[in-house]
C-alpha cells in the first residue's frame, strides 16, 4: 500500500491533536448486565453488536454481558411481541439489567406531519416505560436514545419539512425526560445526518445505501449510530498510544514496549491493553460513511510514531506481515494503526463474529422457542421447552466465553525496515 497515493486513508492515519487519551469514566462498569432495547431498528442487532464488539474489545477485562431485546414495529406500548407489560417483564426484567437502553419513536410518530395526539400517546407511554424500569429495577442506569433518523438527505423528503424532523421534536422530549430521570441520554440523530449530508456531497448514490429505506440502517449506519452512543458513554478513544525516538527512547500509554533494536531496521516487541474496532473500509458504503463521520478521530486511534529514522521509506511489518509502506515523515507526524490491516485487526474480527454467533443463538431462543411455545401449556412440553432454552443458554455461554478469550490482545513483532 503506498499511502503517498490515497490521500482519504492517510488522512484517517494522520492522527488529530485533539483525540486525547481518556480516563476512567466509560460508562459500562465490571459485572454490568446491558439490555438494549427497541424496535426494528434495535431487532436489527447490528448497532447493537457493534458497540458490544467495541466494548469487548476496548475493555477485555471487563465482565460485561448484553442482552438484545428488539422487536420489529415497537411502540411505546408494546408491539409484535405483545404489550409493553408483557415485553419489559419477558425481554427486560428477567435478565435483571443494571443498565438499559431504550430507543423508541419511529413508528410511534406513525410516519407522518407532526400530530399532538399521536405526540402525547408517545411521551405518556415513554414516560410511564421509564417508570416501570425504575420501581422494578431501582438503581438501573437508563441510557434514553433519540431517535434515530427517517433519511431525508440523501433521498427527498415525502411531505414539506420531512418526517426526520417530527423525529428530531420526539427526540427533544427524549431528551428533557432524560435530564427529568437523571438518566444518559443518546443523540442517534444528528450526528448521523450531519454525516449524511457529507456523504451526499462526496456520493449521491452510494449515501442512499447508508439508510437504504429510509428506515432501516444498513451497516454503516448502524456502525455511525453506535459511535454516537459509545461517545455518550464517554467510551475512550485510544486503543494504544507509542512514540519511538530511535534508538532508544520510548513514550506507551495502553500497550507495553519491550526489546527495542536499532540495527539498520527498528524492531520491537509490544502487547497493548486492548484491540481496535474492527471497521471494513474495503466496503465502499461504509467507508464513505466513516469518512464523512469522526468515527476514526473520536473512538479508534491505535498511534504508532518512529522518529529520527534516515531513511525516505519504510515498510512496516507487524508479526511478519506487512502492514503499509510509509515515509519517515508520515512515521514521525504518526500513524493510525486501527485503519490498518494489522493482525490486531483480524483478531478484533474475529471477536466480533463470535458477537454475532452468540446473538443469534441468544434471538433463536428467544423468538423461535420461548415465545412462540409458550402458549403450549401441557407439561411435557414446557419440560422439553425449558431444557432446549436451557441448553441454548448454555451453548451461548460458551461462545461468549470464547469471544473473551480471543479479545485478550497478544504481544506482537513489529518491524519497520528500509525500503
């Protein structure tokens, strides 16, 4: 790869002044339970599962469990998967959360001109879901989320101000119930747009993949509305941080450096704390996405810089497998490493299909036998229901179990040798 001619990707490696490493005060804590819960949009278990991924693999030690409770067509008093009392008892309180997301108003708004009835129905209902989690869970951490957004920028709205904006006004009273509740609150809106529109600028064509009914995000929509709830949870930016001053000076934050060799090409051992996002800039829909947003900049710098080097051009190599050509300059402003193809990359990868198989066995379950069979009442069958549901869970465990595992990072071999 010769960054000297791809000007996008080498401005995602140039790494921004302004993402600084954070402490702390992520949102998630060890030993929390994360119900996300929702409509279509949630049922989708994409925005979901990447910012589960995310959390695996930023924090590895941290004992998280999540649970995806999206039923397609939810309103604020239930939907397809029964009344909204039916629903919090069966898909939110029985795992006992001690954080919950909820992301409702899309179809409440009934796809319309704003209505005050419709309106009232929705903040009525919303209001009275927040209070149900409340007095059954007292001490959850609410997470509301504003709606994400109808597509009226790459596509032409359907009537004069365009149905996103009635979202934008559902979202406004999100938000204030949010500060009335003491809860964190979500904007999956308008940094969404706001990249949107950028893509429109750039692709016309390839924007409308982003949200391609209007509704229903794809990938890179979804991967744009988890950054947006991540920042909300104050989640970090920096997978590691190196600075290399050859021969032998070394600044690390988040990652260890060891066995540095200075012998014509640098060479060094380095096992970081965590693994970056896994984020497929191959696919043209979502590359254009992060790019039009500040994805790369506010949650994945992975930052690798190598000064007082002699040489013009160096190919960097991690584990024995070359990462990228670059030039001493563009090695001492620095890298980004996270929009690579580094080992630590495929790793993440992999964490992330295991997110996915644990979340299909988790909906297989749920919607294909613990619903549908609970109206079979007689005992023998309930008896054969719970031990199946039983081995499901158990099966699942193991995959998540798994997927701990592989987000543990490793120590790694980097070579950067003169071209």
């Amino acid at each position: 790869m010769n960054l000297r001619t791809s000007p996008l990707l080498l401005g995602l490696l140039l790494l921004g002044a302004q993402t600084q490493a954070q402490d702390s005060s992520f949102h998630l804590k060890d030993g929390d339970r994360v119900v996300f819960y929702g409509d279509s949009i949630t049922d989708q278990r994409l925005y979901t599962t990447f910012t589960e991924t995310f959390v695996v693999t930023r924090f590895p030690k941290l004992n998280v469990q999540f649970v995806h409770s999206g039923w397609g067509g939810d309103r604020v008093g239930g939907g397809g998967g029964g009344p909204i009392a039916q629903r919090l008892e069966r898909d939110v309180f029985a795992y006992k959360p001690t954080v919950m997301t909820i992301m409702l108003g899309m179809n409440d708004a009934s796809y319309r001109p704003f209505d005050q009835t419709i309106f009232d129905t929705y903040s009525k209902g919303y209001e009275s879901i927040v209070n149900s989690v409340k007095q059954t869970l007292p001490g959850i951490r609410l997470t509301l989320i504003q709606p994400s957004p109808f597509d009226d920028v790459a596509q032409p709205p359907r009537f004069e101000g365009g149905y996103n904006q009635v979202l934008v006004r559902y979202g406004g009273f999100v938000k204030e119930l949010a500060t009335k509740q003491g809860a964190t609150v979500a904007d999956l809106n308008t940094g969404v747009v706001a990249a949107l529109e950028k893509a429109k600028a750039k692709d016309p064509e390839q924007a409308k993949k982003i949200i391609p009914d209007r509704v229903h995000p794809g990938p890179s929509g979804h991967l744009l509305m988890a950054a947006e709830l991540l920042k909300a949870w104050k989640a970090p930016s920096t997978v590691s941080d190196v600075a290399i001053e050859v021969p032998t000076t070394v600044k690390a934050s988040a990652t260890r450096v060891s066995d540095l060799k200075f012998e014509g090409k640098v060479t060094w051992t380095q096992t970081d704390d965590a693994l970056p996002l896994p984020v497929d800039l191959n696919d043209p829909v979502m590359a254009l996405a992060v790019n039009a947003s500040d994805l790369i900049q506010t949650l994945n710098q992975q930052r690798l810089r190598v000064s007082n080097i002699t040489a013009s051009v160096y190919v960097l190599s991690i584990d024995g497998s070359k990462v990228g050509q670059f030039t001493k300059e563009q090695l001492a402003e620095g890298i980004n490493l996270a929009v690579l193809p580094t080992p630590m990359i495929k790793q993440a990868q992999e964490v992330h299909a295991l997110t996915l198989q644990h979340n299909n066995i988790h909906f297989a379950r749920w919607r294909q036998i613990q619903v549908p069979l609970a109206s079979y009442k007689a005992p023998r069958t309930q008896a054969a229901v719970k031990e199946l549901m039983n081995a499901l869970d158990q099966e699942e465990a193991e995959v998540v179990t798994k997927q701990r595992a592989t987000a543990q990072p490793k120590a790694r071999q980097y070579e950067l040798k003169p071209l």
